[in-house]
C-alpha cells in the first residue's frame, strides 16, 4: 500500500506555540473519514502511513480544546511528507478571564480617558463614579477587552489632523463587550467625514442617547474589523458630541480563518475582534487568554 506523511504546525494568531489537545481527522473525496486521532501537541505532530494515490487528496479538519475548528485540504504523496501550517483563532466560551497590562503601564492617552470616565455600570457603594485605575480594575473581562481592542485600533487611525481617532476622545460614559461611548467634538466628524480611511454608513441602528440627536456614521474601509465611529451631538449649537465608537466583526472570523461557526446572535464578541485585528491588521491589543 502506498503512504505518505502529513506534518501539522499548530500555533495562536500570535504565532505562539499551541499547547492544547486536538482532534485529527482526515475525510477522502468521497467524505469518509480515513483517519481520526486525538493528541496532545505544542507546535508540531507528524502523522505517518497515510494510504495515498495518485489522487490522495484529503480534507484535514483540525478541532482544539481551547480554539475554533479549521480546516484546509492537502493532497498526499508516496514517500513524501506534506507540511500544513495553521494558526488558530481562540473559542470564546472556553475563555475564563484575560491577562492585561496593568494600570501604570498603560498609554498615557488611554490613562487620561479613563481618568475623566464617568460610567453608570461602574460605580463605588456611595454612587461615584470609578475612575483611573479604580474604573480599570473594576472592568469585567470583556469589557477590559473591548476597551484595549478599541483602543489600539483608534489609536492607529490617524486623521488628517495628525492625531488619531482616540486623541479625540474624551471621557467614556458607557462601556459593554462590543463598544463604548466617549464625549467628543465636532472636529473629529469634520476630520472622519474627509478622511480616505472612511466611508460613511447610515447610523440608523445606533439609538441615541437622551437629549441628543444622531448625526453621520463612518466606517473604516479595512476589509475585516472595520472601526465605526456613529456621532450624536446636543442641541443645534455648541460643541457637546458624544461618539459610538464599535468594531465591526462582520463574520471576519469565518473569513479571515476560515473556520466554521454556528448562528450566533447578540453582542459582538471581543474576543473573536482581537484575533481578527492581530491576523487580518497586525494590531495587538495587548491581553492574553486565561483558560478554565
């Protein structure tokens, strides 16, 4: 019987090693399942006695404990070895907490923004807001996450101003898992409105806060992960503007990894944006994953 050899290299979207138990399976042109293994493996596991052909072309399905299911196809040769890299993206529900920088290490502009928050969901026993690093402490994992996504892609979107979309942000006064709201200017609309970095978008679904009224939304042109600023201003003078400030997440995990996923409804996950900013924009918002 003619074999060949498939070499499987496993890694995070940061390229670290894997460290986790994953089930193997290779399916033939007909969908049979040829092959079904389950191991534990840091980087690198080499399969050997593969039957193949003249047309052993295999469908590999890769399912970690702690990351999504990927697949690819690979076409197996007698005598040869066939190598097949694959990053993958984390399983949300399998993560328990995040691993962030602390207070002080933070940016200075990130810092500032905090200091001036005032957030009803974050407040101390007699009703004041938490702020600074108390307001960071106290964030719930998705919240903390959502902020540090946020926060490195705003603050990599430079205007024609020369600031960034973060640099004109004030305080924050709302914060889930998918976006938060921060005080700001008319400036920052007339600066996102020409910029070559947006398109506008209908803000439609975004409702407005009390006492305000929307005004235009853009979004980033990135292909995957688009940063979408919606603007809502007060009265017809002044410069009293709050903006809502989301990444699109848009099915970019199924595109960019080419993963399989379930329906899923409700608020966009933090954790499926940060791996989409690292593999699809080079943009790492800085935490870890702490497993259950």
């Amino acid at each position: 019987m003619a074999a060949g050899d498939l070499e499987l290299r496993v890694t995070d979207v940061r390229g670290s090693d894997l460290h986790d138990t994953i089930r193997i399976e290779l399916f033939d042109a007909q969908g049979n399942c040829d092959y079904r293994n389950r191991e534990q493996v840091r980087r690198q596991i080499t399969l050997t006695g593969i039957e193949c052909g003249p047309l052993a072309f295999y469908r590999v399905a890769v399912t970690p404990t702690r990351y999504r299911t990927r697949q690819t196809f690979v076409a197996i040769k007698e005598g040869k070895t066939a190598t097949v890299n694959l990053s993958f993206p984390v399983e949300p529900r399998k993560v328990k907490d995040i691993q962030a920088r602390p207070f002080p290490d933070l940016a200075p502009s990130l810092q500032a923004v905090l200091e001036i928050s005032d957030i009803p969901a974050y407040r101390d026993d007699k009703g004041n807001p938490l702020q600074g690093e108390q307001l960071y402490e106290a964030l719930k994992p998705r919240d903390r996450a959502c902020l540090l996504n946020l926060y490195a892609k705003a603050s990599n979107t430079v205007l024609g101003d020369g600031k960034s979309c973060f640099d004109h942000f004030g305080g924050l006064t709302l914060l889930h898992q998918d976006r938060f709201f921060a005080r700001t200017h008319g400036a920052l609309e007339e600066e996102a409105a020409v910029s070559p970095l947006f398109r506008e978008e209908s803000g439609a679904l975004h409702e407005p806060p009390a006492g305000y009224t929307l005004g235009h939304s853009f979004k980033t042109r990135d292909e995957h992960g688009n940063l979408q600023l919606t603007f809502f201003r007060r009265g017809d003078t002044g410069d009293d503007y709050l903006v809502d400030v989301d990444i699109d997440e848009a099915n970019g995990i199924e595109h960019v990894f080419e993963v399989v996923r379930n329906q899923v409804t409700g608020l966009t996950n933090p954790y499926d944006v940060r791996e989409i900013l690292i593999a699809s924009q080079g943009l790492d918002p800085g935490y870890s994953f702490v497993f259950g």
